[in-house]
C-alpha cells in the first residue's frame, strides 16, 4: 500500500470513529510503528488530525466527539497518572462531583479503592464512573447519579441531569474536558454535555479539571467555562512550555505529572498556588 492510501484510510478511520491508536493501526495495515507514526505526522502537517500519545484525532470536526472506547484508548498512561494525582484533592466527609470523561473514569476508579476516604459522597453524570464506584458493601460511600439522556461519550444530559445538579452543593467538581484554550477556555463537542458541566462548575466551591496535555489547543463546538473558573488544573509533563506559562497566568495552580513517556522523572509539581 502505497504512504497516500495509507494516510487516507488512516483519516477515513480518524473521521469516522473520532481517533486512533497507533497500535491498532501497525496490526491492521501491517506496517512497523514508525511508518505509522510518519503517516500520522503527515496528516497532523496538513493540518486534518491531531497527534496525541499513541494516536491520532480529528482536527477539523469540532461538533466530533468520539466514543467512550475510542478515548480510553488514548494517552491511557497520562490519564492514569493524572488521575493519581487529583486523588490528593479528595477529602474524607466532602462531597464531590465527577463528570463524564475517560480520566475521571480513571479518578472514580482510585476513589472505588481508597477507604481511607470515607465518608464520601459523590454525585456524577457518568454511568462509567457510576459503574465504578458501585460497591454495595461500602456504606461510606454514597453515589448519586443524575438522570438524563445518553451520550457518545456515556454522558448523562439534558434537563432531567440539569434539574437533579441544580438542587445540590459540593465541594469540588472533578472535571474532564474535551479541549482547552487560552481564549475559547474549557469546550466541548457536544452542546448538552457542555450545558451540564456548565452546572457541575457552578454547583462547586471549586472546580480542578484533569486533561492530559492533548487537550490543550483543541477547541470543540460548545464552551464550558473561562480557564480564571478552573481553581486547579492537572496534566501531563508533556504540557508544552509555552502552554505552561500561560496556564499559569489563569488557573488558580497548575499541576504537571510526571508520566512514564518523561525524559527525566520527577515529582509532581504545584505551580501558581494561591
């Protein structure tokens, strides 16, 4: 197959799924790792995706938002790692609230098995999270899950989710997002999920939102809030420099992981605390 096919079977998939991964794309086309990584260089050149670790996504679709599957698949190591550490912001006896999103999947996940941190109440719009944190034998544990419409994204939206969030107060809302911007601020390709994490920020003390550095200059259809909204925002160590400073200058702290994709390891660090 010749690098043109290939690229245009790569953004055939890109477009119809949302994103790829690497690996998936060495089986099917049955070419090495860095072929495909050129392939996907090329496209993200020609401006029609965007690089992520391990994959790709669609650059130009911002009303795109790929599926629940599709996203965990991408940047699985960062969001892991992010995830652990947002961990450090949940307190025993608060109420939290936890959106839809493959890296607040990943925090419910570490609150499912952390007892240490109980009592805790947590209220989400996400069945994965939902799922996650079912355990019938923990009576510390009290989960609150919105009605609502689904989404690609297994969201729970529209205005049975909207009335339920309403009527309630936490502490901190755990927030994933689909891109950030420094003017567009936190977006999202779907306009009902954008309407209730708009709620989830307002229904907070505070907002910390967890996005790997991907994220960052991807702007999707509908905005969710001004990054001045976020009172602290976890991410990789892959966050480019340029991109660090300026988050600096409008996030309450800033706080970049280290990940197992890290040139030289190091502890996490806290920046613009207030």
């Amino acid at each position: 197959m010749l690098a043109q096919q290939r690229q245009e079977l790569i953004l055939s998939r890109v477009r119809s799924t949302g994103a790829v991964r690497v690996a998936d794309l060495v089986t099917s086309l049955d070419v090495s790792d860095m072929t495909v990584r050129r392939d996907i260089a090329e496209l993200a050149r020609r401006g029609l995706v965007h690089r992520v670790h391990g994959g790709a996504v669609d650059a130009h679709q911002a009303a795109h938002e790929p599926a629940f599957l599709a996203k965990r698949e991408l940047a699985a190591a960062q969001k892991a790692a992010i995830a652990e550490a947002a961990l450090a912001q949940v307190e025993p006896g608060s109420a939290i609230a936890l959106s839809a999103g493959t890296t607040t999947h990943h925090l419910a996940q570490l609150v499912a098995a952390s007892p240490h941190l109980r009592p805790l109440t947590v209220v989400t719009n996400s069945l994965p999270a939902a799922e996650a944190l079912h355990r019938p034998g923990d009576h510390g544990l009290a989960v609150v899950l919105t009605g609502g419409t689904r989404t690609p994204s297994d969201a729970l939206v529209g205005p049975v989710a909207l009335r339920s969030l309403e009527a309630l107060r936490v502490d901190v809302t755990f927030l994933g997002v689909h891109g950030i911007d420094t003017h567009a601020g936190l977006t999202t390709p779907n306009l009902l999920e954008a309407e209730t994490d708009r709620t989830l920020v307002r229904i907070a003390a505070r907002t910390v939102v967890l996005a790997d550095s991907s994220k960052w200059g991807t702007v999707g259809l509908s905005r969710i809030a001004d990054l001045s909204d976020v009172a602290v925002l976890v991410t990789d160590d892959a966050l480019p420099t340029e991109a660090a400073a300026d988050l600096r200058d409008h996030v309450g702290s800033l706080i970049l992981v280290p990940t197992p994709d890290a040139r030289t390891p190091q502890p996490a660090t806290t920046q613009g605390e207030p």
